[in-house]
C-alpha cells in the first residue's frame, strides 16, 4: 500500500499506480493540512505501508515528527520543481509549498512519482512510466484549457485575492496578480493591518471578486466584502479534493474547477 499526505496526491499518484498499487491519503477530503493533527489511527495505517509520498516544501507541518515513527520509505514528490518564495510572514524566503497548482509543475511530480514507484516494484516500472505519459497528457491538456480560460479575463480585472496564499504558481501561468490576506500557515487568520493592505488593493484596482479557499473560513475575506464594491467570486480548492459527488473529486477537475470560477467571476465573457 502507498499513502499519501493529502487526496490531491493520493489521486495523481493512483493514476499512474493504475491497477499495480493500492494508493490511500492519509488526510481525509476537506481536511486543512497544514497544521493538521496525525491520528493514532494514521499511525497505525502508516507503519503498514510500503511507500509515503509528502509534499515537501514546508507544506506539512507535521510529517516529520509522524514520519519519526513510522518505518516506510518516503519520496518527496516535488522535488526538482520551479519554486516561488514566500513574500511574507515568518516564513518569508522559503519556497510556497503549493507547486502542484501548475499543471506544469504537476509533470515533475509525476515523474517524482514514476520513480518511486518503479524502485518500490520494479517489475512494473514500465507499466508506471506509460500510465505517467497518458495522464501527463491530460494535464498538459488541462493546462492548455486552464490558459485559454484564464486568458479571457480583461486586463484590467486580472487580480487574484485569495484568503491564503495559495495560488502563485497558477497565478505565474496565466498572468495573474496575487494578494491574499495571509501567506501560507495552519491558523488561516489574518491581521488587521493585512486585511487593510487587501482592502486597500481591491479598491485601489477596482477588484471585481475575491475568493477563499475550501479548507479555511471566508469569514475575515467577508470583511474585505463589506467594506468595498466587490464580490465573492466562489470557493476555490487548492489542499483537498471533495467527495467523489463534490465538484473537485479528481485534481483535474480542481484545476478545471478553480480556472471556471476564477475566470466567470472575474469577468470573462
């Protein structure tokens, strides 16, 4: 069995394990994975496992200590991407962990991905590598839409703001400006100066939607609502799928989804 930090993971990697590997997330749909906490049950389901896929970057806060007693191999899946740092909070300089945003960067998890496998069982090494090129295809693909979607945003209306700082590197490929109320953590609370920069930037560039993440409360984004002209443009997803009847229950569908909702609300014909 394979395990995974998070269900985005769980499902890139199930796709290229196919019918080789049995692949399973250690967090459940919805869960805020920063600052989550590890279950008895998790390490229980974790000291059975033959491989653990992690993020890396910084994203989970607690894999190492969990890691600690847990005696399976591990392979950092985005090792090897083109990382953007963090501008801001303690943080600040370290890379942004959500790399798998880019559908470009998803290619070198994917081969991250490839390799641990191939070195786990090595009799299907070949039957990973093909299952890898056929989805790897399908992300470019996605990727493809993603841009074409994104590229109908006027020009003057392409901001992005965000609860968390999630989102440079798809901000990076579609020419998006970021701003968002707090850089990447566990607490998902901004401070009152930071909620004043945001409110400051939307109504100094006439921002037409604002978002939030699935994973974290809208409600400090609710005060930028109030107290400007703008609307809320819809939930993004970024660290968890949804259930299989959700609207994001592969990550394919999330980098759909999230290009849609961005692009209706802020403006695209």
């Amino acid at each position: 069995m394979v395990l995974t930090t998070f269900t985005v993971l769980a499902d890139m990697a199930q796709n290229v394990a196919g019918e080789q590997l049995q692949v399973a997330s250690i967090t459940e749909v919805g869960a805020e994975i920063h600052g989550y906490e590890p279950t008895p049950s998790d390490i229980r389901t974790a000291a059975e496992a033959d491989l653990i896929l992690d993020n890396g970057l910084g994203l989970e806060a607690w894999f190492e200590q969990f890691l600690a007693e847990i005696d399976a191999p591990r392979a950092v899946v985005s090792s090897g991407v083109d990382t953007i740092e963090l501008a801001a909070g303690a943080d600040a300089g370290e890379p942004n962990p959500h790399a798998w945003m880019s559908p470009v960067n998803a290619a070198v998890y994917l081969d991250n991905i490839v390799a641990a496998f191939s070195e786990l069982d090595p009799q299907n090494a070949q039957v990973y590598a093909e299952n890898a090129e056929r989805y790897t295809a399908e992300v470019e693909q996605v990727h493809h839409d993603l841009l074409a979607e994104l590229e109908e945003v006027p020009e003057s209306q392409r901001a992005l703001v965000t609860c968390e700082g999630a989102f440079p590197y798809l901000a990076r490929d579609a020419g998006l400006t970021e701003r968002y109320l707090w850089p990447v953590n566990a607490e998902g609370e901004a401070t009152a100066q930071q909620i004043t920069e945001v409110i400051e930037f939307v109504q100094a560039n006439e921002v037409p939607a604002v978002f939030c993440e699935s994973t974290v409360s809208d409600a400090q984004m609710r005060q930028v609502i109030e107290a400007t002209d703008t609307e809320f443009g819809g939930v993004l997803y970024v660290d968890s799928l949804s259930e299989p009847a959700g609207p994001v229950p592969t990550y394919l569908d999330l980098l759909r989804h999230d290009a849609e909702v961005i692009a209706a609300a802020l403006g695209a014909p």
